[in-house]
C-alpha cells in the first residue's frame, strides 16, 4: 500500500495526533473529475482538512487557528508541494498546488503532488489579524514551519512513507512566504517556485 499509485490509507486523525491542538474537520475521497483546473478534471485523491493551535488571542479575545487543508492524489507521484497563497491569507484555498498568476493549464495535484495550503493562522483575509502578535509571525514565517512537519508526517502515514522530494510555490504573498522558507528553513524543500514576491504588504493595504 506504500507504493506509488497506492490510495492513502485513512490515517489523518493519527497522523495529526501528535502536534498541538489538532482538529480534523474532515477526510473525504474525491472522485476523478469532481474538481476540475482550467477545464481538465482532477484525479482521484484524499482531502483532508484541520486546523493547528487553536487558541484565544490574549490582545484582541479573537479565535485564531492555523486551517489547513491537503489533497493526497491516489497516483502519488512520491513528492510534496506547499502551495503558499496570495493576498493577507485568512482562507484556505483549494490545495491544487497553484502557484498565481494567469490562469494555471494545470497543477501540481493533477501531476500526482500530495498538496498544503493554509489560512496562514487567521481566519479573514483583511488585516485586522494583525493585532495579534502571534497571528503576525505565524502569518510571516510560523506557520509554515507548523505545519511542514506535520504535512509529511500525514503522507507518510496515508502512504507508507514520507515524500522523496519537496517544493514550495506561490505568488505575491505566495512568493514573499517562499523566499521566507527558503531563508529560514532551507533544509525542508528541495526547491522553490517564487512569482513576483510582495515584500512590502502593508502598503498594499494601506
């Protein structure tokens, strides 16, 4: 079952036992064409959707959580993608391993990749988060340190073993979380897709 081309096993719940606060919301089996990118359908694959270290911001008295959300495509290719998304983040995009720009012809789920994305550690894209100390860092860096190891740890545990290789990916807000990873946690990718990083937000929204 640990094979490539294997379906992953129903283990999320186990998988995401050991790192704090976990919550599996969810763990369905998709169909081959129930999504579709560009017009082509999506094979076969697992989602899986949670959330990480749940708790009350001391500041503002707001709930934040890290929300995540993994696609483990039955053909697994054996690697892993982060797809870091755009914007402020506060939504969990569909993990189809999009990296931004003009429309995607296709994708790193439909090429076999077990697939992330994440709220970020918020839950409303406008940057009120920012009130919050600890919602600032998991937004700039944090989270994807939070949630990598368990990301792998979940893949080995649907698939018999963890990813061969792994890759980082987004645009704007994406490539700014990705030049971050490749500065602060080389050592868990393998390589990284930046699209014109936006290193100066806050005046985005200002």
């Amino acid at each position: 079952a640990a094979s490539r081309g294997a379906t992953p096993r129903d283990a999320a719940p186990h998988s995401a036992s050991s790192f704090p606060n976990p919550a599996v919301t969810a763990a369905n089996a998709i169909a081959a064409g129930t999504l579709t990118v560009a017009g082509k359908p999506v094979g076969a694959h697992c989602q899986v959707r949670g959330s990480m270290y749940s708790r009350t911001g001391p500041v503002d008295g707001q709930s934040y959580a890290i929300g995540f959300e993994m696609r483990l495509p039955v053909n697994w290719n054996g690697r892993f993608f982060y797809q870091a998304n755009g914007g402020v983040d506060g939504s969990v995009a569909t993990a189809t391993g999009a990296v931004g720009g003009g429309g995607s012809l296709d994708n790193a789920l439909n090429m076999g990749f077990a697939v992330i994305s994440s709220d970020a550690g918020h839950q409303a894209p406008t940057p009120f988060f920012g009130i919050d100390p600890q919602a600032r860092l998991d937004y700039g860096y944090q989270a994807v340190a939070k949630l990598t190891p368990m990301a792998k740890a979940l893949i080995a545990s649907g698939y018999g073993k963890g990813p061969e290789r792994s890759y980082f990916g987004g645009c704007s807000n994406g490539g700014r979380h990705t030049m971050v990873a490749m500065s602060r946690y080389p050592v868990g990718h393998d390589g990284l897709l930046v699209g014109n990083a936006g290193f100066r937000l806050p005046l985005a929204v200002a």
